[in-house]
C-alpha cells in the first residue's frame, strides 16, 4: 500500500490492526495495549464557525447538523472520544458529540460506541455496536476529518443531516490480492433518526405521507450495506482508490415498500517524493449517489382525507473536490456539488434541483489546529442565488488523531 494515500483504516495489514485502525490508537505502542486494559486514549475536538448568508433562514442552505447553522457564531461539533484496547481480541471505542443548535440549545449524542477485532483468521475483522456505515468516502469521516466547512448536499439529501449510521455489525474482508482490496457488508437496525431515508420518523419529508408503523418481523426488516474497495499505485508519486456501496432496507411509506441507494466514489492522490511534511500534493475525490425510493398509496401528512398514489421515485447527486497541498499547513481546495430528484405527487421543496460551488482556503498551525475559510454560492433555480462566507476554527486535544493531508 502506497504511503502517500489517505485511506481508511483497513489498508493496513490486520498484524497492524491494533495500532492504527481507532483514531485514539495512534501512537500507542501495541504491546503495552494488549498488556494493559487499563490503558485508555482520552481525545477532545473543538470546532467554531463564523459567517454570513444572503439566506437568513441558514438552515435551509446548511442543512447538516455539523454545518454552519446561523448568521454569526455556531459550535458544531464538540468531541468527546475514549478508546483503547480491550484485551488481545478488542479493542473499543466512543465518540460522545455535544452541539448547539440555531437556537443555542445543547444536543447531545452517542455518536459511535463500538468494538472491533484484532485477532480474526484469514484477514477478516467484525466491528459490532454503533457506527457511522462504510458508505463511500465521506459518510464514515467525523466532521474533523472534512476537507470543508459543510457536508456535501448528496449526503446531506439521502443520509440525512447526521449522516447514515446506526445499531449492527459490520464484516469485512481483506481480499488475499497483490493490491488493496477489501469487501464489507453491514447488517444494521433500518430505524431510527440516522437512518434517513429509511425506517426514520423523518422519512415523511421524503415521500409526505403518514408515516407507517412497522415492526421487526425478519430478515428483510434489516437495513444491508455492502462495499468493495480497491486501490492501486499508479506510480511511485501517485496512488487511485475506487469503491462501490449499497444500502439497501425498509423505508415507511408503506407496509412493504423499500429504499435503494447506490453509489461510486472514486479518490486519487498525488505527492512529491521530495514532500516535507507531506506537502506538495494533489488530491481528487468524488461520489455519485442514486436512491430509488417505494411508496404504497398513503394519507398525506396532516391531510388524512387527501390520498397520495403509490409511486417509486429517484433523487440523484455527486460531488467532486479538488485540494491542493501548496507548501506545509496550507491548503487550497475547490467543491463543487449537484443534487435532484423526480417530480412527485408530494412536492417537497429539499428534493428539488440545487447545485454549490465552494473553494476554501484552509492554514494549519500544526497538525491539531486550523483554520479554514469557505465561500459558498449556492443556486436553487426556483428559489434563486445566495452567497455564504464562513470562517471554521477547530483545536484537538489529548491523543486524537491529528489531521490527515
């Protein structure tokens, strides 16, 4: 695997497993984590947002709950993380995330409490409890370790404003090629406020209807994520990553109706042998993502007398962003986002047409500090233009992993 690329943890060999696949775990010495269960990484992560939008009403541009939320000052996203070794077996880890809202109310939310194996034969790993799903590139990311300010308008559009995770288990594989290659598959519970566009009490802004009660009663009631990834050397100062994801479950549109979203992503890497401190490179990335969504015949939402026909409907997006490493600690990165969906007999105003344009320019102090200013122009042809300017500061304490390049 090439030095030089950004790539999930499960890269690495499973002999390696241990110390570098939890972000706490860098830096600890594996065999004093498998001796000591005691031994437990403390992280914290801080981030403020500052800015302006032509849009007062923010929240229908930043619709993340990691994003700017207001005109003036936002908290994001404060971190709270633990994790360490279990035993030669385990080794576990939290993520405990306060926030506030448009309001300045204070949320808080287990975001990630999970284990994961270190000791499994024939190069596979179970991950089991909650987890952000190994959906693409940026799904499973922390806010801290975006290359912007807000999430993308696809994921926000088809995970939701939290992102797609979620209660369950997760295999994956090494596969025993000369390359990179690893297979996964999620099996999750399809309920609850960060399964969006499925089993969620939210699901009603998507097809706006009543939203349909439905229980547990097998297989089939379960939300499955698979994902194959792959990457490749292209030479000594470029590296490629490609990967393709599904999930697939029950939505509550009706008593048997079911979501597909499907998507691509695609990463690629380019570093000078001659790097200090990582710097020069160029980095690409990109996802497209497609969701066909079932309905039944339903009740309109508040409006019981109003019937809404059965139908299956799309929304489709990408995004593509380009960063570029100038010289050390400075990064210079542009996004650029499409998102839309099918006309339906519910005419919900999130699903139409929007595209973004976002460059940024973001200074790092040092690898536990930043400092990023974006611009955003946001256009929404039945709506219009806005312009949004934001200023992002973020610290990290403790043993957390320091910001990636």
């Amino acid at each position: 695997m090439h030095p030089n690329m950004d790539v999930p943890a499960p890269v690495v060999t499973r002999r390696l497993l241990l110390a570098a696949t939890l972000p706490l775990a860098i830096g600890v010495p594996t065999s004093l984590a498998a001796q000591d269960n005691s031994y437990m990484n403390v992280g914290f992560v801080g981030q403020l947002d500052f800015g302006w939008s032509t849009e007062a009403d923010v929240v229908t541009l930043q619709a993340g709950h990691h994003d700017p939320g207001v005109r003036g000052f936002t908290i994001p996203n404060v971190e709270l993380t633990l994790g360490g070794a279990v035993d030669p077996y385990f080794q576990g880890f939290s993520a405990i995330v306060y926030k506030l809202d448009a309001e300045g109310e204070t949320g808080v939310e287990l975001e990630e409490a999970y284990l994961l194996t270190t000791a499994l034969p024939a190069n596979l790993q179970v991950k089991a409890g909650q987890f952000f799903v190994e959906f693409g590139r940026q799904n499973p990311q922390h806010p801290h370790s975006w290359a912007f300010v807000d999430q993308p308008l696809v994921l926000n559009r088809l995970f939701g404003p939290d992102g797609l995770r979620g209660q369950g288990v997760r295999l994956s594989w090494l596969l025993p090629t000369p390359f990179y290659a690893d297979a996964q598959i999620g099996v999750l519970n399809s309920v609850g406020e960060t399964t969006f566009s499925f089993r969620s009490e939210e699901s009603g802004e998507i097809h706006g209807g009543e939203v349909s009660e439905r229980e547990v009663e097998g297989v089939g009631d379960f939300l499955f994520v698979p994902r194959l990834a792959a990457s490749l050397d292209l030479s000594p100062t470029q590296t490629v990553l490609f990967g393709a994801s599904a999930a697939v479950g029950p939505n509550n549109a009706g008593s048997d109706t079911n979501t597909h979203i499907y998507g691509a992503d695609l990463y690629w890497k380019w570093k000078s042998l001659t790097a200090l401190r990582g710097f020069p490179f160029i980095s690409f990335q990109s996802e497209a993502l497609l969701r066909r969504y079932e309905t039944d015949e339903r009740a309109a939402a508040g409006e019981p007398s109003e019937m809404l026909p059965a139908e299956t409907f799309e929304d489709r997006g990408v995004y593509a962003q380009l960063l570029w490493g100038i010289k050390p600690m400075w990064v210079a990165g542009l996004r650029t986002d499409f998102v839309d969906g099918d006309e339906t007999a519910f005419e919900a105003e999130f699903r139409g047409e929007r595209t973004r344009v976002s460059p940024s320019l973001t200074w790092y102090p040092s690898e536990f500090s930043k400092l990023r200013f974006q611009y955003n122009y946001d256009h929404r042809p039945d709506v219009g233009s806005d312009h949004s300017v934001w200023l992002q500061v973020e610290f990290i304490l403790g043993a957390h992993a320091s910001h990636q390049f």
